[in-house]
C-alpha cells in the first residue's frame, strides 16, 4: 500500500510539473498605456486574454529580472 501511495504521488508531480513549468510573464500595454504583465503559457494566449490591452499592443516576454523593471511604466498611447 505504501508503495501505491508514492508512487500516485510521483504520478502527481509528473503530471502538474509541465503546467507548472510552461508558465511564462508577458508585458503588454494597456489601453490607458501602463505596461502590465499577464502570466500564461504562450504569446499568442497572452495577446488573446490580457486584461484592457491597447489595439496596437503586442506581448513581450519577461524572461529576466531587468526585464521586470518595465511593468508599472507608462507609454504614450493615441
């Protein structure tokens, strides 16, 4: 039975990693022109789902930390 056990919680942890490790931030604009960032697993669902994006915006991923540093920026927008 104990073998059971862990071996169901190996199976879990298989199976929740790639969820886990697919995630990724992606900066936007806004439409009031702040730099937000939304946490997905692609481009193209980041562009789809963020929040108030402006319609010339498009999605840059936030892969250091300097790149962090953008999000709470503001852009001018028309």
């Amino acid at each position: 039975m104990k073998k059971l056990f862990i071996g169901a919680l190996v199976l879990a942890g298989v199976l929740a990693a790639p969820a886990l490790s697919y995630a990724q931030m992606f900066a936007y604009v806004d439409a009031a022109g702040d730099v937000r960032s939304i946490d997905t697993t692609d481009a193209t669902t980041a562009l789809n789902t963020a929040p108030n994006i402006h319609m010339n915006s498009g999605v840059m991923r936030l892969d250091s930390e300097s790149d962090e540093d953008l999000v709470g920026d503001d852009v001018p927008v028309r």
